[in-house]
C-alpha cells in the first residue's frame, strides 16, 4: 500500500477544503480500502469523513426523506420510516453485503463503490476504467458477470449495487457540496454510461461530497419487490437485479417504475417501458412487453447472453410480486 496522510475533519467546509488531486474521503471504507491493499487506488490522503454532521435521516418539507450520507446501510434498512414507507429500498440494501458490511458501509459510499469486474481489480491486467487507454480484457475475455445493457468499446464493467437499483426506481435526488457551492443530482443522471470515458463512474465534480440522499413522497409500499438473482444464495453480487414498484388502481396499472441491476454500468431504467404498463391490466403479457422494451438492444458478451433470458424473467416476476401486494 503507498503512505498516505489521515486527517479527519469536523466540519463539512473544513473537508471541502481539505480535498485535493490526491485526496479521497472514507466513510466505512469498506470498498475504498480494498482498493489501496489490491493497488488500484493510490490517494495519498485520506479524509475521514465519519465525524461531519451526516448520520440523520429526517423528514423534508415535501413530505419525503433526507437520508444523511452517513447513515449505515443497516440503519437505513431497519429505519421504521424506511420499513414502513420505502420498503423497495430497505430489501434491496437487504439483499447485498453481509450484516457486517451492512453496518459499516455508509449510504454515500454505497453509490460511490467502483464495480466488480475482475480486470479492474487485477493490476497485472489493462483496464480501462483503472488506468485509461491501456484497454478492456473483459470485452474478449471472461464477461459472464458483465454488461449486457449501454456498454461500449472501452468497458464492459456492471455497477454492484444494491440499494442504487432501489433509489433509481423511487426516483431518488443526491444533494452533494462542493469547491462550487451546493447542488442536487437526480440518481437518473448521477451515475453515467462508460462511453469513451469509463474511468468516470459518476458526474460528481472534483472535490464533491455527497451530503444526503433524498427520497421524494410517493415510496410505492403497498406494491414493491426487488428481485436479486445471483450465482449465492447471499454474500454475493447480483447477476440480474430488479426494483419493481406499482400504484395500482384495482387491478390497473397507475403509475410503474421499474430499475435493473447487474446489467449495465448504471441502474437501468427506460421510461418507455414504465408508460406501457401504465392504464394496462396488472398481467403476465403485459409486464413481458414491458421486459421487452427494457431489454431493447441488449448485446451479449460470449459468456453472458444468459442475461438477457434472466432478466426477462426476473422482470415479469418481480412486476407480478409487486402487483400481488409488498410482502413484509
Ligand atoms: C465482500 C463484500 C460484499 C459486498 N456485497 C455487496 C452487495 O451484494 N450489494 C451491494 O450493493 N454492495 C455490496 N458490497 C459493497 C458495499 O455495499 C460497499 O463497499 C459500501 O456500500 C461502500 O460504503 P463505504 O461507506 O464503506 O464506502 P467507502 O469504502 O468508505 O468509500 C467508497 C467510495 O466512496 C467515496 N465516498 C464515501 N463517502 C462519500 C461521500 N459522502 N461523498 C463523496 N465520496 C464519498 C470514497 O472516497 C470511495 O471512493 C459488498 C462489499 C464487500 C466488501
């Protein structure tokens, strides 16, 4: 691991002001860390940012949530307010990790960790997403795990989580601080397809920390399901995953959102496919023509075009668990 400088800061002005270059904030440090042992990620200073004032989670004038970034992944999950009104959000934090990580990993580092393709992991490989330029092995090597969704010539790599599958689909907003004051960033649009620039995993700025999650009013409780599919039956990351939430009218579909995982390099969702179900029966054949829409121009690699049937499936079957009424 290379020497590196700790400072922990107690304000967020102070740790804005600390950033640099060569700087990271920690939070749980459960991903960050792995990186410096492995050597694919070299900060020379690290700025702990778990005495900021970031650990609440309270509600907004407009009826929804403020998550602060530093509340864990477990006491977001277990929050009576979370249980209650954003029951999609606590089961897919539910489905990643282990109860251990799930306590130290924080909600700001959970959309900030980098993805799980075994190149960028492996320094002795190119990748682009690590070192750029140097090229993707994934592409033309082992891809089972990779994307079948918006991928490009320079990276194959799936974003890992969980818990972004859920905020993509209850339409989430990032409020972070910066060297350029504050902003917010729709969870659409914080994540970013790789491109021709796959080290970019995200559209914060330099020196941008994140400062909460919030959650807007409507949290679809009484019909949601997230669906993880993956290789064990837990402590792994999923192959396929999908949020899917319904407001239902009876039987009619009102509203539908629906997010994927494990098949692009951002949670997937097309808002064509949502407005097909809308006004639509609650059924099979009319949550498959959403799959389909969903799927639209999907592109196997050589070892995982058995996605693309995967996530079919788990789409009509997520749709009809929600349709069928949240199960607590
Ligand atoms: C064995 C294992 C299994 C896992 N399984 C799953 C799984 O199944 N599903 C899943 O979703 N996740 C899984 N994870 C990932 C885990 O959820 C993440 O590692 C965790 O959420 C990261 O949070 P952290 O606070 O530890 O981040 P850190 O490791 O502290 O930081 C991660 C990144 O975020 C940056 N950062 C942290 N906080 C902020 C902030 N507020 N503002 C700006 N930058 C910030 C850091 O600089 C760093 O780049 C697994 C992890 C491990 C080790």
């Amino acid at each position: 691991m290379t020497p590196f400088s700790y400072q922990r800061p107690d304000s967020i002005d102070q740790a804005i002001a600390l950033a640099g270059a060569d700087s990271r904030y920690i939070a749980g440090g459960t991903n960050l860390l792995d990186l410096m042992k492995e050597n694919v990620l070299q900060p020379r200073r690290l700025i702990d940012i778990n005495g900021l004032p970031l650990h609440d989670i309270e509600e907004t004038a407009g009826g929804g949530l403020m998550i602060g970034a530093l509340v864990s992944n477990a006491d977001l999950a277990w929050h009576p307010q979370i249980e209650q009104r954003y029951p999609l959000l606590a089961k897919a934090i539910l489905a990643g990790a282990s109860p251990q990580l799930r306590n130290m990993a924080s909600t700001g580092g959970n959309l900030l960790q980098r993805t799980r393709c075994y190149y960028f992991y492996d320094t002795a490989t190119p990748c682009n997403k690590r070192e750029p330029g140097s090229g993707c092995p994934a592409r033309d090597g082992r891809n089972r795990i990779h994307a079948i969704l918006g991928a490009s010539a320079a990276c194959v790599a799936v974003h890992p989580s969980d818990m972004c599958v859920a905020l993509a689909a209850l339409e989430a907003q990032v409020h972070v601080d910066g060297p350029h004051g504050q902003r917010r960033i729709a969870i659409e649009d914080f994540h970013r397809l790789p491109g021709e620039h796959p080290e970019r995993d995200n559209t914060l700025g330099a020196g941008e920390l994140i400062v909460g999650i919030e959650l807007p009013g409507e949290g679809y409780a009484s019909h949601c399901a997230y669906l993880k599919l993956r290789d064990r039956a837990s402590y792994a990351f999923a192959l396929v995953s999908v949020a899917a939430a319904l407001e239902l009218d009876g039987k009619t579909i009102r509203r539908a959102r629906i997010a994927l995982g494990g098949v692009a390099h951002k949670p997937w969702r097309i808002e064509a496919a949502e407005e097909l179900l809308c006004g639509k029966r609650a059924e099979q054949q009319c949550f498959a023509t959403a799959a389909e829409r969903l799927l639209q121009g999907a592109q196997p690699l050589a070892d995982n075009a058995f996605k693309i049937e995967l996530a079919r499936r788990a789409i009509v079957r997520a749709l009809s668990e929600a349709a069928g009424g949240t199960v607590r």
